[in-house]
C-alpha cells in the first residue's frame, strides 16, 4: 500500500515538473514581440505607491498558457504561469517587492504562448513606484447607474494595501433607503457622517464620533435636511449645503442632467448642536453649494451659481446653470464670518465649477469643471481641473483627465496622492482611479483601483461613489450602525437665534425614491 | 414508523385507494400548474434573477435566507419551459406530501399543506423558494423527530444544530420548525424543553442578525417569515403554516392507537381534504390578474394578435391593459380607426403613469422603444433594473439601448451578464455580433426601426407627463407611431387644434384613407366659424358624414341635452362624436 502511495506521489510530482517544465517560456526561443502587449486595466507608465495591492489586471492576447515575470532593481522577481489571462498576483511577493524598490521602476513582462507551441514575448510594462505611500483605506459608496429609483447601495471601505472591502453599512439594513453624503474630519475613521434619505428609518445624519453615535435631524425652520458637506479642520463645525434637487432628462446624447431649484450653505456646531449661517452664503440672489474649508480653517470655499429665476425663462434653464468658485472668511474662534471673494469666474469662461477640494498643504484646489450644471459626472465634457491658489493659475488636469466624465476626487493626507470617479472604463460605470501628484505640481498617469479579480471588474456594472481617503480602518460595527439608524433617540436641531432669514423655494423632497417600499 | 390500520385485506385495499387519490392529485395538480404556468407566466411574473456567476451565487450566500432564495430563482428557471415548470413544481410539492407521509403516516391528511402551497402558487409572485424552504423546514424537522427518546442534552443540542443550520438556509422561516417543534413538545408535555426551545428560536436569529450577519433586529425573524425575496405573504401562506401546525398536532393521533385515527385516516377525510384544497385553489385563482399578466406576457413578446385577441374582449379593462391594447391596436394599424372601441383613459391609457411606472417600468420603456426615444428607454430600463433586479428582459433592454447608441464598451457588459442567464444565451448572441458591426444594428427587424425613429434633436421629457415627448417626436415626418400616437393624444384630450395641424400627415403615402376617428374628429372641427380641412387629397367617407347628421340630428332634436339623448345615442359608443360628448364636453373621466 505504502509502495502505491509513494509511486503516486512520484507520478504526480513527475507530471507537475513536466506540466511547470512547459508552462515556463524559453527566453531565447520566444518571439519578440515589438509592443507591450494589450491589457485591461492600462497599466503602462503609470505610478503606484509604495503600498498598494498588486495591480492584477487581464492580458487581452489570445493564447495559453500565459507566464508573467515582474522585477524592479532590487529583490526577487515575481514568476508565474497562469491558464487563462487573469493574471492574479502574489500578494506577499508583490509588497515584499514594492517595498524593496521605493522610486525605482517596476517591469511587468508578458509571454503568451501560441497554438504552435511558440511563446510570444511583448514588450515589458513600465510603472513607476513613487516613494510617498497612499492612506491605507478607502471609503465610498457603490450603488448602480441610478436615475430615480434606489435599489440595492451600500457604503464600504477598502484596505488599498490589500484587496479587502467591507460593507460599512447596507441600505437594505436601513430600511431599502438611499445612503449618501459621508464625510470624515480630517482622515480620522473614528469621526464619520453619512446621511440617509426617504426610507423606512427616516431622513437624518448619522454622525459617529470617537466611539460615539447619534442620529441627527438637521432640519431647523429654515432648512429641510443637509446635503454636500465638508468638516470644519478643527473638528467642531460642519458646514453643509442644503439643496433642492431636480434632475431633467434628455431626449438626445447624454440622458440626464441635475441642478437645483434653490441651494444654500450653513454651518453645524456639533457641540451645541445648532446651525448658523450669513447671507453670505445662503444669499437667495445666487446658489451656493459644495462647501470646502481651506486647510487653516479660516476660509470657506464654495460653487455660487445664478438663482432659478435668472435663468428658468430658457428652454433648458440647466444650461445656463454655471457656478463659479467663491470663498468667505470665517473665523473659527468667534464663528464670525469675513468679506466674501471670488476665487475663480469659472461663468465668464463658459464653465461651471463643481467639487472644490484643497490639497492638505493649502496650495492647490482641484475642481471639476464641466459646461454647466454642478453634477458633472452626468456630463461626458467633465474633466479635473488644478487652481494653485498662490499664483492664480488655472489649468486642465490633462494627464489624468479623459473624454469621459470625471469629478468626485479627495486629496491624500500627504496631498501625494488624488482618487477620482471617472466613467472612462466604458461611459456608464463609474470607477476609481488614484493618480500621482509630484512636488512639482503635475500629475501622472492615473490607474484603476487594483481589483483581486480584474474580469469580474471589467465586465461589473457598478458605479463608485465620493471616494474619501481614511487612515485607518472604520471601528465602529455594522450592529451599532444599524442600532444608531433604527434608534428613535433623534439629537434634534437649534437654529441660531441671530439668523433671521428663511431661504425661498426650499422644499424637503428627494430626487431619489425607494425601488422597494419595506 | 407507523402501524397498520385495518386487517391486511383491508389494508391493502386502502393502499390501493391511497395511491389512486395520490396519482389522481397529483395528475390534478399537473394539469393545473400546466395551465396555471402556461405559456411561462410564473415565470414572466416573477422574472426570476439567476446568473451563473461565482460573485452572484457568493452574494446569496452571505446572508441568512439567501441560499433557499438562490436555490428558489434557480428552480423557477425551470420554468421558462412551462411543462418542465410544472412538473418540478409538482414533484416539489409531491416532496412535500411525502415528507409529511413520513411524518404522519399513511392517509390522505398529509397532502393537505402540498394542496395549500398549491392554492398559494396560484399567485404567480409567489417565489419557488417558500415551497423549497418549507420542504427543508420539513426535513430538519423529521431530523429533530429522529431524535425523540434520547437524553434531554442530546436534543437539545441537536435542535441547537439543526435550527442553526436551518436559519442559515431558510431566515425566519426556520421560526416555523421552532414552533413545530415547540409544539410537539407541548402535546407530549415537555413544558421544560419548550421553553428551552422557544428562548433558543428566539436567541439565534438575534445573534445572528447583531453578530454574524448584521441586519435591523425585527428582520432577522420577519425575512423568510412574512416576506420572501420581495413577496409579501398574504393570509394563503399563514393557512400553511397552520396547516404544518395540524400534520405536527394530528401526528399522536395518526401514530398512537385512539379512536380517531381511523376516521382521519379514512376516504371521508381523504375527500374532505381534496374538496377543502379544491375550494383553497378555486379562492386563490385569479382570472383578472391572470388575463393582465397574459397580456403582459404576448406584449412583451410583441405579439399583437394575442394582446387584441385577450383584451378585446371587453370594453372596459383597466388602464393597464388598455395601455397594451392601444399599443396592439397601433402596430396593427388600427389605433386611429378602433381606439373608441374601449374605454379610454385620458392621460393614462396611451403612456403609463405613477404607480404603474413604478409596478412595470419595462412596460413603459417598451414604449418609448417603439417611438424610438431610446434615451427615456434606457431610464426606465434602469429604474426596472432598480425595482427589479437585473432580469433577463432588463439585460436585455439595456444590451439593446447600448447598442442602438452606439455605446458598445457598456453594452457588452449588459450582455455578458445576458449571456450568463440561463435561457437566453442565444439572443446575447445575437446581439453579441452587433458589437463588431454597428452595421447589423440597422439591420435587425426591431432594432432597425428604433434606429430609425430616433429624434437627431435633444429636447427635455418630464417623467411625470411623458405624453409631452410627442411635441416633439411628431415633428419628424417619419416617425410614424409619434404621429399616430400624438394624433391619439389630441382625441383623448379633445384638442382638435393640434390635431388639425398635423392632418397634411395624412397625404403620406403609407396612408390611403383617413382613419375612422380622425374622420369623426375632423366633422367636429368643422363645425367651427372659419374651420379648413387641411387636406387635399383625403376627404370624408360618405358613411362617416351620413354617421355624423345621424348623431347630430338625435342631439339636436332633444335640444342638444347630452343626458337625454345617451340611450339613443348608445349606438355611437365606439364614435369620437360619443367620446367627444360624455368625455371630453361632459367633464366625465
């Protein structure tokens, strides 16, 4: 018996030497093939960090088997032999690499052999490991191409540095609802807020603060629940848009553009647990949206675009919905509000501003910039723009823009890095690239978020929603969340005895309804 | 497990009677679910999502309840062929019975819960996976069974295990075995281990739904219970669960030696139960849903002969129906010359409205399709996609507004997954092709004709008023149905002016007379000061005039009082005139 066994053993290892012996390419006899050989995703000349998951990605050569050898200057290259072309790689090899070669260049070779037996040989793959690591999490939200109705969504995190994604919470735990609008104060997982909307447990924020949870209502005599929001860099205040959505649907080319019937700003001191704001930012003359604090905390940035009734006398009223970038002064220590300024008349160039996010060193504002309206994802013309805030120069962020839509981007913590949406993968989904930003100021060539399974991704219909980078992984459980979002114990909300004014043609619909009434 | 009921003779006798019931209710219910199911309407009902993917079966199991759900959307595929359909589902039911059997002994009581799922999948939502799920709460529950006699730790364990294992597979459903259980021990008197049980079938969902797989507490024990991948259970399913109950309370009866169990074994029982499940199935059976659902059924497949055939036979049919019916009535050119045949609802019966939109976005996309106004296509593909999941007609529509855009990167996407279905691999195919040569779209019978109707000009649609698209989708002189329906449109608002303003329309070609309402529309208008007919090579038929100073003269000789003269009028029914008065002058809806 014994005698059987090791001779099946010895069969076994006799058929797996000659099956590897085959798989592996004769170098010197293999056809050189003079171009890099056709991938999804692009990962030619690109710059990782230092951290990142293995880029899988799918060779789209025909033929079988296909052997891959990946090397940098230092440490051992990575080898394998795979049956199809979903090339998946090790991942302890693969950081075990990245980390022996910060800055130096990372080659990716592909053999693909033949029907006759020949291996072809492309061109190496050439990617660049930048020296600055990325924040080790993600967090955004995925949901399907939506256009009234809410299905299935849900929020999750990411580990970048591996391909771990964990639902952070579900919306058919929270009554089939629509979950949006999350936010982090300055990367920290421990400090979160995300909004739901028109379902079973109610419209309100749920906020979580080093450990804490409360469910909040935002609504206070002058404003219906918040939206778009952005952290105040000293933790205590959130300054929140509170909008009037529509969305109108188009006959020809792009189905569907959004824009408000009335938006304004204010300001949430989570402390006392009231909400403020000045005609400054609430003016009923103009549309204010997107709120984004300069890292100093002593400004805040804003979208400004004409009033509806400026403009609904047109055919297409959107069209001429084009908001330009403004700012105000604020003082964190008093909450009293300075002179208000325009940053840049995106509208006397023709464009519209969206999305105003400052790199964490205050230098630069990177924006979407689309011909109207301020929901640029929904418009094929989008693309990135970079405003240095010290010189004033304004500029295309070519490099990592495309002829399809891009917008919802969130700067690093070390402002190294850049995550943006972008539907160019195949004009519908949206997916996640993370893009280099040097010293210099210039960005390089963006690559998809690392996916385990690249075919799976390829062929996903998904959509990756306001990406926030986070340091750490989100403690808090799902159960609590759940317990938080169900909870009828509701932190209400007080308005500012001193704010007087109460804002024209708000009203508290949502442009989303429930696909499922549970 | 059961002892013989009568004297051999007797006995075998009654097995003889039994398997001839057996065989003849199960033929029944055969029959039955062959015309029930036929042509593939539980399956077109319930639309049930399957892929074979790794990531869509990985995703039902990640939740309690899931993999009974993946393995219920996997069993309705059957029935995309309807005689496959309706066997599995008998056998599925005849599992059932037997089960019982097991349980209860040799009768014909067992069969009672299998009729009642049977009366219970007279309603065509209703998923194949409560019936599975009850068939493997039946299973764990003769598991548990097989462990009576043993000590007290071991069953309770047991049921540990087995209540676990079934609440991974079946949610809330799994609180049926516990009350089954519970109750058996009840009727043995084991207050002790029912209480142990019921504070066990209370614990386990709570800790799963706060540990394992974080859910809302209440839909820890209510999904699988009360609601089942997205079906709302009604009283029908509450009177199985009841009768799950009764098999469990008649079992010491069946089993022991009372002086019951003759009779409740007996050919009187044996009828009573058949009559009761016969009355169950003739309540739950329902005509009206069964003729909309039909009409659904011939419409999405663009069969316009069936959808007349079905729906015109009655005058008065909901809005839904009349919808379909007006779209048949279109593509067999008849729209214009028969639409007063039936009642008509102003504003709705043209184009779907909230809630309908929302219960059958597909439908109201099919229609944009055949006006070629691809993009409100796509949006209501996505919203069905939303309500719906991604079924194999929302892949499809999808594949198809792609490709009619030219966006193929996306519409490949949507036919891989199309691909991936297990029934309609040959149409992803098909349209797989189209990718290479945009050519091909042009080329294809339906496809081609969206192609062509496309409006080249953008222009707002407002989705609460969809009717509005035909402003504009009129303007081209090609675009037949826009005319057609638009011309619609005007009659059932009663504007003869816009009406009017398209007429020259008429002197197309593809027309060689003008249609009977439009007629009837046009001697209307020209009872105006001033009014033209705008038409040079189309006039009035002889008969339309002699018609119309028929139904002028009964209203004039009783002064023009509408209410008067509506019994002899009557005749007119199926006239514009008849609509134009009681509708449209009338203020009626």
């Amino acid at each position: 018996m014994v005698f059987y066994l090791r001779l099946l053993i010895l069969a076994l290892a006799g058929i797996g030497l000659f099956g590897c012996a085959h798989q592996r390419p004769d170098t010197y006899g293999s056809i050189e093939v003079d171009r890099a050989p056709r991938i999804w995703p692009d990962l030619c000349d690109i710059t990782i960090p230092v951290n990142i998951a293995p880029t899988n990605f799918l060779v789209l050569e025909s033929g079988q088997p296909y052997y891959i050898r990946i090397w940098s200057r230092c440490g051992r290259p990575i080898e394998g032999s795979f049956q199809s072309g979903r090339i998946k790689i090790p991942i302890k090899q693969w950081r075990r690499l990245l980390r022996a070669n910060p800055g130096e260049d990372l080659h990716i070779q592909v053999y693909v052999r033949q029907d006759a037996g020949r291996w072809l040989s492309f061109q190496p793959i050439r990617m660049h490991i930048a020296q600055d690591p990325v924040d080790p999490y993600l967090v955004y939200r995925l949901i399907r191409p939506l256009f009234i109705y809410v299905g299935k969504m849900g929020l999750y995190q990411r580990d970048l540095t591996s391909f771990s994604e964990r639902a952070i919470l579900l919306n058919n735990m929270a009554g089939g609802n629509c979950i949006n609008c999350h936010a982090f104060h300055a990367y920290n997982p421990d400090r979160m807020i995300f909004h739901m909307r028109a379902g079973g447990p109610g419209t309100y924020m749920i906020m979580a603060y080093d450990g804490q949870l409360a469910k909040v209502d935002t609504r206070t005599q002058i404003n219906h629940p918040t939206s778009y929001r952005c952290w105040h860099p000293n933790g205590r205040v959130i300054a929140f848009a509170f909008n009037t959505v529509r969305q109108v649907f188009h006959a020809v080319g792009h189905t569907r553009d959004v824009y408000d019937r009335a938006s304004d700003l204010l300001l949430y001191d989570i402390q006392t647990r009231t909400i403020t704001t000045c005609p400054g930012i609430s003016s009923p003359a103009r549309m204010e949206t997107y709120p984004e604090w300069s890292p100093d905390g002593r400004y805040l940035y804003f979208c400004s675009g004409p009033a509806l009734e400026d403009v609904n006398n047109l055919p297409q009223p959107h069209t001429a919905m084009r908001y330009d970038l403004m700012r105000i002064g604020y003082d964190p220590v008093t909450g009293s509000w300075g002179g208000l300024e325009m940053v840049l008349n995106a509208s006397q160039m023709g464009l519209s501003a969206a999305h105003p996010k400052i790199s964490p060193d205050g230098r630069y504002l990177l924006l979407s910039v689309s011909e109207c309206t301020y929901f640029p994802l929904y418009r094929q013309e989008s693309g990135l723009y970079l405003l240095d805030l010290q010189t004033g120069q304004f500029r295309n962020a070519e490099k990592i823009n495309s002829p399809a839509a891009e917008g919802y981007h969130c700067w690093s913590s070390n402002g190294r890095w850049v995550v943006f949406s972008s539907k160019r993968a195949d004009g519908q989904c949206t997916h996640l690239y993370l893009a280099y930003f040097d010293r210099d100021g210039n960005f390089h060539k963006p690559f998809m978020l690392p996916q385990e399974d690249p075919a799976f991704e390829c062929r996903r219909v998904v959509v990756y929603n306001l990406p926030e980078f986070v340091k750490g992984p989100i403690s808090i459980s799902k159960g609590a969340l759940i317990k938080t979002v169900w909870s009828s114990k509701i932190v209400r909300t007080g308005l500012d005895p001193n704010v007087r004014m109460r804002p024209a043609g708000q009203s508290d619909d949502t442009p989303y309804l429930q696909a499922q009434q549970r | 497990m059961t002892e013989p009921i009568s004297s051999p003779p007797l006995a075998r006798y009654g097995n003889i009677f039994r398997l001839g019931l057996t065989i003849g209710l199960l033929g029944f219910m055969l029959i039955g679910e062959f015309y029930l199911a036929g042509p593939g309407l539980r399956c077109h009902a319930q639309e049930p999502v399957f892929l074979f993917d790794n990531h869509f079966v990985m995703e039902f199991l990640s939740y309690p309840g899931g993999p009974v759900t993946l393995l219920g959307r996997l069993f309705s595929q059957l029935m995309y062929v309807p005689w496959l359909g309706a066997l599995a589902m008998v056998l599925l039911l005849g599992l059932i019975g037997g089960l019982f059997g097991l349980l209860v002994g040799p009768s014909m009581i067992h069969w009672l819960p299998s009729i009642l799922l049977f009366a219970l999948y007279c309603d065509y939502a209703c998923p194949s996976g409560i019936a599975l799920g009850i068939a493997l709460v039946i299973a764990a529950l003769i598991i548990y069974l097989r462990l009576e006699g043993r000590k007290w730790w071991i069953r309770l364990l047991g049921f540990c295990v087995i209540y676990t294992c079934c609440y991974y597979l079946t949610a809330g459903l799994s609180l049926v075995l516990a009350s089954l259980v519970i109750l058996h021990q009840l009727l043995y008197r084991r207050a002790g281990p029912a209480l142990a049980y019921l504070a066990m079938s209370l614990a386990i969902p709570y800790l799963f739904a706060s540990m394992v797989f974080p859910v809302h507490w209440p839909d820890a024990y209510i999904d699988g219970l009360s609601r089942f991948d997205g079906y709302k259970h009604g009283w029908m399913t509450w009177l199985v669960y009841g009768s799950l109950a009764a098999m469990v309370g008649l079992r010491p009866i069946m089993l022991g030696k009372t002086s019951w169990r003759a009779p409740l074994a007996g050919p009187v029982t044996a009828a009573a139960v058949i009559l009761g499940g016969a009355l169950a199935v003739s309540l739950c059976i329902d005509r009206s849903a069964r003729r909309v659902l039909l009409i659904d059924y011939y419409a999405a497949r663009r069969d316009w002969d069936r959808v007349l055939a079905i729906g015109g036979r009655a005058r008065a049919n909901d809005a839904y129906v009349q919808y379909q019916l007006n779209r048949a009535l279109y593509h067999h050119g008849q729209l214009l010359d028969r639409m007063f045949e039936f009642v008509q609802y102003p504003g709705r019966s043209l184009f779907l409205k909230d809630p309908l939109t929302r219960l059958r976005p597909l439908a109201h996309s099919d229609l944009f399709m055949d006006l070629g106004l691809v993009n409100e296509a796509e949006h209501w593909a996505y919203e069905a996609v939303e309500i719906k999941g991604y079924t194999a007609r929302n892949l499809a529509r999808l594949g198809e507004v792609h490709l009619l855009k030219g966006q193929t990167a996306i519409a490949s996407k949507y036919l891989a997954m199309l691909r991936a279905t297990p029934w309609h691999r040959r149409l992803a195919d098909r349209y797989g092709r189209y990718l290479a040569d945009a050519n091909l779209v042009a080329e294809d019978p339906y496809l081609g004709q969206v192609l062509k109707a496309m409006p080249q000009e953008d222009f707002l649609v407002a989705p609460e008023y969809p009717e509005f698209c035909l402003l504009e989708l009129v303007k081209d002189p090609n675009n037949t149905m826009a005319f057609e329906y638009y011309m619609a449109q005007c009659l059932l608002e009663g504007d003869l002016k816009g009406l009017v303003r398209y007429l020259p329309r008429l002197e197309q070609p593809k027309y060689t007379r003008i249609p009977r309402h439009l007629e009837e529309a046009i001697m209307i208008w020209m009872q105006l000061p001033g009014a033209k007919l705008p038409l040079d090579a189309r006039r009035i038929s002889d008969q339309t005039i002699r018609r119309f100073n028929d139904f002028t003269k009964v209203l004039m000789d009783l002064h023009g009082d509408r209410h008067a003269a509506a019994r002899q009028l009557a005749r007119y029914w199926d006239t514009y005139w008849f609509y134009w008065q009681y509708v449209v002058s009338g203020g009626r809806s």
